[in-house]
C-alpha cells in the first residue's frame, strides 16, 4: 500500500475497513515536512470482494493526503 501526504507535524494514520471503527488493515507513520511524500506501508490483512476504506487520523495532528493505492 502507498500513501502520498504531506504534514506540518508529522503524524500517524490508520486505513480501516468499511467503517471508522472497522479492522485496521494497516497503519502509517507520516513524516513532518513540507514537501510531499509517498510512504509505503504493509497491510496487516487483504480482504476479499469490495470494500469502503476509511481513513482516521490517530492523534490530533494535521496531515493531508492526496491519495491512497494498493498493489
């Protein structure tokens, strides 16, 4: 999995399945800068069929995302 952000504070980001207190199918850790970045990340899990995603931050920190992929 890959997650392009950006945060002014660094910050961690958990990517949930179909609801915000769904499974976590991964975590990731953002970096603080100003330039953007794709962090790669495993998933803990890889569900079958179709799924929501939900992103939730962890902490009160601010992080933007432009996108998130799975290979």
């Amino acid at each position: 999995m890959h997650v392009r952000s950006v945060s002014s504070t660094g910050g961690s980001i958990a990517i949930r399945l179909d609801r915000v207190d769904g499974p976590v199918l991964a975590k990731v850790e953002i970096g603080k800068g100003s330039e953007w970045k794709v962090t790669n990340s495993k998933l803990a899990s890889v569900p079958s069929g179709v799924h929501d995603i939900v992103v939730t931050l962890d902490e009160k920190n601010n992080v933007e995302l432009d996108w998130v992929s799975f290979e």
